[in-house]
C-alpha cells in the first residue's frame, strides 16, 4: 500500500489488490432474484444511466457513464432498495414464504397484511437507509422506529417521518453510537432491527440490504450493454453499497474486472483507514462533513473482504471535493444533460473530474481513451437548502 496527497485528497494506492470473486455472494442470479421482487413494487422504475458524452469527449475518456438514483421509489435515493428488500425476507422468513419465488403481492392477503401491523422494525441511520426502512415498513402494512446522529438535519429527519416512520428521532450519539441506541431499544421492545452494518452475529439483515443493492449494479451493466466499465468509482459510508455493488461488478466483469475506487469522507474514511491497518477499524470521534450520508466511523463486515481484496484505490476527500462534482453535475459540460447530485452523490464525479485534469493522477488510475467510467450518483437534493446553499450559493 503506498499512500498519496493531493490537494484536499488523500490516496491509499493498492498496487497489486489480491482480487475478489465468489460463486456464492453478489452473484447475477442472486442479482435476478431481488430484482424480480423489486420489479413486483408499487412504484418501481429502471432509474437512468446517464451518458456525459460532452465531458466524456473534453476529458479524453472513452465513456462517462451516472447510473441516477435520485429518482428511486421517489425517495430521493438508492437506500430504498436495500430496506425494501430487508423487510421482504424478514416477512417471507416469518410466514414460511420462498423469497425466490414470492413477489411483493404474495404478501398481500388479508391474513398477511392484518399481522404485519403487530411487527415493527428498528434502525439508526444518516438519513437515506433510515427513510427506505420506514417506506418499506409502512408499504407492507408495518411500523418503525429510526434513530438518527447528534446534528442530523431537520429536512432530513422530516423526510423519514413523512416517508411513514411511526417515529424518527435525533439521539446525542454519533453514527456507531446511534447503531448501539437502536440495537438496544430494538431487543427491549422487541423490534427487528434492520442495520446496514454488521458484527458477530448479526449478518443476515446486513446481508439482505446488499444484496438489495444488486438491482441497481445489474440495471447499470444492462444499460451499459457492451460498454464493459473499466473504472468505477463507489462512496462509502459503512461500505454496505460499495461492497455489494462492487462484488457484483467482480464476479460480473471477472475476466477483466474494472479498477475499483472507494471515496469517503476526509475526517471518517473508515475503509480506508482499514485497509490501511489490513483490519476492521474505527475512525471513532464526532468528525462533521457536508457528506452526511458517508458519515459513518466502521465499515460492515459482511463486505470486508470484497472492500480489502478487490479495491484498487481508497480516497479520503475534503468537503470541497463534493462540492465541486454538485455543481459539475448541475451546470454541466457542452450538451450534458444536468444531474441533481446531493452532498453523499456528487463525491464520485468531483474527485473523477480533479483525477482527470491532473496528468499525475490520469497516470495512476490509468485513464485513457479507451476507459469507460461508471460512477453513481446516490442521492439527489436530500437537503434541500443545504443543496442550494453549494449549486448556486
Ligand atoms: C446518499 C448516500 N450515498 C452513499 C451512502 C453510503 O452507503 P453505505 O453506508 O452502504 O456505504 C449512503 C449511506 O447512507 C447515502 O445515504
């Protein structure tokens, strides 16, 4: 591992990753399944690839390529699909139904619907994982509870409660520390908790938010077509979506897998801080970033070893990094079409653009003519007046 500064970036150079793949975890029929229980839905709809020909084209790579989630189940962002999908196996496991076979509409008999109003989920969250819990939980006919960390915008809060929380919450814990709160809460009510983040024993839930995350990995390579990527550039926050999406893309790609970048936060960029210990490790602290929705101090471990083996760059970026891809995506190059790219979304694209105009780093991620670059955009204007404040501020 050789470690890097750049103005406002810190680079972790994994030079020769060991690689990943698995025939078992994020694998295309996996990918197939949780899709066809999506696609049952009320409200599902492939999001968009967005092609950025124009910057593409100035920039001197063959393709740019967002996959859009702003738009997801109207929730503003991905997290939608890894709650929905939670909250489906948790109902299928507790009335004997096959989660392969059953769709959103095998859960809606009577009998079914007038007991899931008795069941009641937990979880602590950024915002957007939290907002995807209380949809889903309400959509199937069932309450929940979301805890949220110390200095959690109100906009945000206000949204999962409006999204159908029987209760959405500030505590005055940071990210782990709300993690504990509803862990908590959740054994002495006797709620299921449904947490993106994992530890020994408590991996099943974990697993079912990233495997619900493979619908919006397999729409991408669909609408990519023979547009294999070659780079692709992932945030995150306790990892749970750049694992799983990754390790998707690995097994999917595998004889010729696309260079792997995880971007976090400056002050709690936890994957990089454990890959650079070769352990789980713990930022720990009350660290403040606009990127709230990657301000978590643990990765899960449940993607661990897809988030050591397979990454080929870890990113720590300041504020400003995100800022300036909010505003790229807003007031785009040439004929682009402008992307609403919230603080946790725009991450990928700022850090893309500073890599491309920098003949050091071009080098070092091998950018070319012949790279094709997939990046997500997480999130749209989750806070509203935080968003306004940095586009046009
Ligand atoms: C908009 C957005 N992007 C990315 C992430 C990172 O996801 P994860 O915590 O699975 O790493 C989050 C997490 O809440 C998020 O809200």
């Amino acid at each position: 591992m050789r470690e890097i500064t750049s103005e406002n970036i810190r680079i972790l150079v994994n030079e020769q990753p060991a690689g990943w793949r698995s025939d078992r975890m994020l694998t295309q029929d996996a990918a197939r399944d949780v899709l066809r229980f999506h696609r049952s839905l009320p409200g599902y709809g492939r999001t968009e690839l967005v092609p950025l020909s124009a910057a593409a084209g100035k920039y001197g790579v063959k393709g740019i390529f967002v996959k859009d989630e702003s738009s997801r189940f109207g929730l503003k962002a991905f997290k939608g699909l890894g709650g929905s999908y939670a909250v489906f196996r948790t109902l299928c496991e507790l009335f004997g139904l096959d989660p392969r076979k059953s769709t959103f509409g095998d859960l809606q008999t009577s009998e079914i619907r007038g007991r899931c109003k008795d069941i009641e989920f937990a979880t602590a969250t950024d915002g957007n994982h939290g907002k995807g819990v209380a949809w889903a939980a309400k959509l199937f006919g069932c309450r929940s509870h979301v805890f949220m960390p110390k200095g959690s915008a109100e906009a945000r809060r206000k949204a999962i409660e409006d999204a159908g929380a029987s209760e959405a919450v500030v505590t005055e814990f940071n990210y782990d520390g709300t993690v504990d709160h509803a862990r908590r809460l959740a054994e002495e009510n006797g709620w299921t908790l449904l947490q993106d983040t994992s530890w020994e024993g408590y991996e099943k839930a974990p697993g079912w938010i990233i495997e619900g995350y493979l619908t919006l990995a397999a729409e991408a390579c669909e609408q990519l077509g023979v547009e294999a990527p070659t780079h692709v550039f992932l945030q995150a926050g306790v990892g749970a979506m750049a694992g799983g999406v990754a390790g998707y893309l690995l097994n999917r790609y595998s004889d010729d897998p696309p260079a792997v970048t995880i971007v976090e936060p400056a002050d709690v960029a936890c994957v990089y801080l454990s890959a650079k210990n070769g352990r789980i490790s713990t930022t720990g602290g009350d660290a403040a970033t606009i990127m709230a929705g990657l301000n978590c101090e643990t990765p899960c471990g449940v993607v661990w070893p897809i988030l050591r083996d397979g990454v080929s760059f870890y990113c720590a970026c300041g504020d400003c990094i995100t800022e300036q891809g909010m505003r790229a995506y807003a007031h785009p190059h040439g004929g682009d079409p402008a992307i609403v790219s919230g603080e946790s979304g725009a991450v990928t694209y700022g850090l893309l653009l500073r890599i491309l105009q920098d003949e050091s780093l071009r080098k070092l991620w091998g950018m070319n003519g012949d790279s094709v670059v997939l990046l997500i955009n997480t999130e749209g204007a989750t806070d509203p007046e935080g968003y306004d404040r940095v586009v046009e501020g």
